[in-house]
C-alpha cells in the first residue's frame, strides 16, 4: 500500500480541483476520510466543494485559491501546505489546460502558461513533498497525463508534449521509488466529459467524440484512487483508451501524423 489510510495530520493535496477530475478525486478522498488541500484559481468553487465533503461527512478540506502558472503562486501551496504540522502523504497533480490550433497562431503568453502548469507546477510540486514522504516510507502521487502522451498531436501540439513529460517523468520516477514505501502513478484518460474542450478552443471537435469511447470524471477519479492504494506506476481508465494508448505507441509517426491532422481538422469542421 502506498497511499496511507487517513489520520490526524495527514492531508491529500490536489490540484485543479474546482472541477472535472479533480473535485471528484477530492470527492472520492474525501468520503473515505482524507483530510484535504484543494488547490485551483476558483476559490468560490473550491469552497463550495469543501461544504459539500463536510456535509457528506468526509474530510476536512483547506481551500487554497493560486494559479499555479505563478512560480510565486506555486511557493506559497507548498509552504502553506506543508504548514501546521500537516503532513502531505498523497499528492494529486491534476491541473492543467490544453490549446487547440496550429502552435504558430496560438498566443506564445498562453503556451508558455501552460507549460507552467502542465509540467512546471507538476515538477515543483512532486520534488517538493516527495522528500518527506519517502523519509516516512509511504507516500502516494498522482501524476494525471493524457491519452495524449502517447503520441504527438497536430493541432494540440504543445499540450501532447507537456503531458509526454509528466508520463516520462512520473513512469521513470516510479521505478526510482522502488522500496520505498512510496509510489508515483501516472494517470492517463481519454475523452472525458468536462470543462477541458471549451477552456482549450476545442468545444467543437469536442462533440464529435463518440459517446462510446467516453469514461466519466467520477469513474477515471476511482481508478485513479485504487491506483494510488496500490501503488501502481500506470492507470489508463476505460477499454476504448487503453487500445488508443497502445495504438498510439505502435503505429508509425510517417502514419500517424498525417491521419492525426486529418481527424483533428474534419472534427474542427464539424
């Protein structure tokens, strides 16, 4: 086991947890007794959030409004976070945006932003509170990437690179773990119906995605969960997303790239 059963002191930080994946990780950790930080630019919604577990009976929940595209932003959750004598032993890097469009006429500000959050604030933040965990010998992360890391994306460039990273980083860092009583698991979903299409540009070619190859937030939020308790290095929810993840590291770059921008400006069409 790598995630430790909740006790007093013992806090489980996600972020980006003011909707989608994240509030239902901080749902799902929070009915099981895990005391929570919840971390997203939406303080309203994270409060709204933090009375819901409380009167579900979960956890106690801080909300902790930041952009974790500020590096200053990004200091402040770790150093409140690890304030009070709590003791950070899961770690929930769930924030993050993506783009929609070629990377020549998207705004530089807005890429570089995130970059930021989908692999700088995941980076910070891992290398922050691993050091204790693994001084207690238990500890838990979850990295959540993409089924987009499997691959390059035309017309999603930049955000199919950062989440390559967090699967490159989080997989490789499992296995440097080993023996240690703590875990990193790299979370990889598909299609899932949330705020993620509309905030990327992409509401659109959002609609046209099969309702089949769909997983919901609260079902890919508990797979992930049993995944941190086990301490596995790899969660990819749902069958029609671990037969696309596989696709996408077989099939050759000279095949998949062109069918790729094809299939992203038929959908953009639509």
């Amino acid at each position: 086991m790598s995630l430790p059963d909740p006790a007093a002191g013992n806090v489980v930080l996600v972020t980006g947890a003011s909707s989608g994946i994240g509030a239902e990780l901080a749902r799902q950790l929070g009915s099981i007794g895990h005391d929570l930080v919840l971390v997203a630019r939406r303080r309203e919604r994270l409060e709204e959030l933090a009375e819901e577990i409380a009167l579900a009976g979960g956890g106690a929940a801080t909300v902790m409004a930041a952009d974790l595209a500020d590096a200053t932003q990004r200091r402040r959750v770790i150093t409140e976070a690890q304030a009070q004598g709590r003791r950070v032993v899961g770690l929930c890097n769930n924030a993050g945006f993506g783009s929609y469009g070629r990377v020549l006429e998207l705004e530089a500000t807005h890429e570089a932003e995130m970059v930021a959050v989908n692999v700088v604030a995941v980076h910070e933040l891992t290398l922050a509170f691993l050091p204790a965990m693994v001084g207690r010998g238990t500890g838990a992360i979850l990295n959540v990437a993409s089924i987009a890391a499997f691959q390059p994306v035309p017309g999603m460039a930049t955000y199919a690179a950062t989440k390559a990273f967090v699967q490159s980083f989080s997989e490789a860092l499992h296995a440097e773990l080993a023996g240690t009583g703590v875990s990193c698991t790299t979370l990889s979903p598909g299609p899932v119906p949330t705020e993620f299409g509309q905030r990327a540009g992409a509401g659109e070619a959002q609609t046209s995605i099969p309702d089949f190859t769909m997983v919901a937030a609260g079902d890919v939020a508990e797979e992930a969960i049993r995944g941190m308790v086990r301490g596995r290095r790899s969660v990819v929810p749902g069958t029609v997303t671990k037969a696309l993840a596989a696709g996408g590291r077989l099939v050759p770059r000279t095949v998949l790239l062109p069918a790729t921008l094809r299939t992203l400006r038929s959908a953009g069409r639509r």
